[in-house]
C-alpha cells in the first residue's frame, strides 16, 4: 500500500483568495457530531460516504457503502465507531475503506481495494460546507510534487534501490507474465506489476539502473522510484520518474489495524513533504485568515448549536 500527500487549501469563490486552513479540530468536531441522519446524507456517484476518527491522533478512516453485510450496517444507522474499531482491532480487511492522516495545509491518504480516494474527499468536504449553510467557500486538493528529470536523477553518483511500476498495458507486463506462464489478454484482473532493485549493503547498482531507464524512459505507462544520491550527501533521496511526480511512499503493514500508527510514523520523518508543502503554498499564494466563518466549527460548541436548528429528526 502507498500513503500518496496533498496540499490542501479553502479558496474564497468571491475574491479568488486561496485561504490556509488547518481541517483537524473541524473534521474531529464532524466526527463527533450526533446527528446519524444529517451525517447520512453524504454520497459521491451514489455510494454514501462516512468519516471516522480512527484511534491514532490525526488520522481518520474514510469509508463508502458497498453491496456487503457490514455496509448494509451503516445503511441502517446502526454501525458505531466502536462497532468499526472492533472490526479493525479484530484484524479483519474492511477493504473499502481510506485512511487519513492531517497536518496543517496538508495530508496523507492510504486507499485499500476499492475504497474511496481524494477527489471523493474533497467532495465530502464540500458537500459538509454547503450543509452548514458555507457556500462561499471551496475546499481545494492537489498533489504534492516531486517530479524529477531522468538526466538528473541519473547525474548522480550512487543510486540505491530501485522499483519499477509497469501497468498491466506496457508489453513488459506481457513479457514478465510469459515467463510464468500466464496470459494477460483475456484476464482483466492484474492493475500492474512491480519489481525492486535491491542492492548489496553499501553496494551502488546505477549501471543496471541506468539501463533501466533507458528501456522505460517516456512510457507513459511505467513508474520508476529510484534512490539516489551524490557521494557527498549523507543519506539517500527518493526520485520518482514518470506518471505525475506525485510525492508518495510506501506503507507496510500486517493488518490493517496498524495502518494509522505506521502512517504517522512514516509521515514524521519524510523531511520531503514539508519542502513540497511550501512550494505549493508559494505557487497557488496561500495566505493565513482566522477570521473565515468555516473557522467556527473549529469549536464544539457550534455543532451544537447546529443540531438546535436542524430540520431533521434529532438523532434518528
């Protein structure tokens, strides 16, 4: 599984204003809110959407209704977060399901099969705007950048290990698969194919790298994640060449109950997020205002006041 990091940012459709906001307390406050009907309500291509909070600090678990017994559960308002909790901590696969980790202006996502990814999230979160009578207001996603040229990526003196991504429609896919004897032609089931470059301990494999690359360079349809780094630099530096130069890693986990804790962990460290945050910051020109009015719900006190003037049953 790959954490994959955006920006985020709220854009004023009036002035055009691209606003930093920081979403914790707010979708915390969301999560909280008990108002089953009114947190029923949030569909993105006709599959309802429902946001918890997971049991690790900052991270949420974002899910969408399926055609399961365990959805059916949500459909009928009866799924607690205590009910998903047990599941998780019981090592069982929700599969549908995405985890969320927030930091200030930016986050992380993992999606396991099927589940829904960030254009459903921003959606959810437009949608609980609109919901609160906010409808001046836009919340805004991108992908956090790290794209990289292949002549500099292979400029450098040492390069390390080494993966490559190939969509089942690359011809590679089909050779690799032959091998093996299975054919892809008719069986629409395989997405792609990854192999890992592993070098000896303290071992530089660029020239086989580099020949690599130069079978890969340009297809549209190949990823390369490539480690590397001049002789002077103390540690190892992440490249990613081809498809968008999304800033990604990997997450490895042994049941899905430790996918919050491993992703904190892994963000913490990925000194990379925070140098791409800024330049996006920089780019789009995000600017501070405490004073927009979505602010509010940063206390608990306003949801409150909200479930007083709903319409809707209280507590269906």
């Amino acid at each position: 599984m790959k954490i994959r990091y955006f920006g985020h940012y709220l854009k004023d459709k009036s002035s055009g204003a691209c606003i930093s906001f920081d979403m914790r307390n707010f979708l915390v406050n969301f999560t909280k809110f008990d108002h089953k009907q009114f947190k029923s309500n949030f569909s993105y291509q006709g599959e309802n959407l429902y946001l918890f909070e997971s049991d690790h600090q900052d991270v949420f678990i974002f899910v969408e209704t399926r055609n399961t017994d365990f959805f059916k559960q949500i459909d009928k308002k009866s799924l607690t977060l205590s009910d998903l909790r047990n599941m998780i901590s019981g090592q069982s696969e929700l599969g549908y399901a995405s985890y969320i980790i927030f930091r200030k202006d930016c986050f992380g996502i993992c999606s396991t099969f099927m589940a829904p990814g960030p254009t459903a999230f921003c959606d959810f979160v437009n949608h609980i705007f609109k919901s609160l009578g906010i409808t001046n207001l836009d919340f805004r996603v991108e992908p956090l950048i790290q794209a990289a040229k292949v002549e500099d990526v292979m400029s450098l003196s040492v390069v390390g290990r080494t993966s490559l991504e190939i969509s089942r429609s690359n011809s590679i896919a089909q050779d690799i698969c032959n091998v093996f004897g299975a054919d892809l032609s008719n069986d629409l089931s395989l997405d792609s194919i990854e192999i890992t470059f592993k070098p000896r301990k303290k071992a530089n494999i660029k020239p086989i790298v580099s020949k690599v690359v130069e079978s890969v360079d340009g297809s549209p349809d190949a990823v390369l994640k490539v480690r590397a780094k001049n002789f002077v630099s103390a540690t190892l530096t992440d490249f990613y060449l081809g498809e968008n130069g999304q800033l990604v890693e990997d997450v490895n986990y042994r049941v899905e109950s430790d996918i919050p804790k491993i992703m904190a962990a892994v963000m913490s460290v990925n000194q990379n997020v925070a140098i791409k945050l800024d330049e996006l910051r920089a780019n789009a020109k995000v600017k501070e205002d405490n004073n927009i009015v979505v602010a509010a719900y940063n206390d608990e006190s306003a949801w409150n006041s909200l479930l007083a003037t709903l319409s809707l049953p209280a507590k269906a």
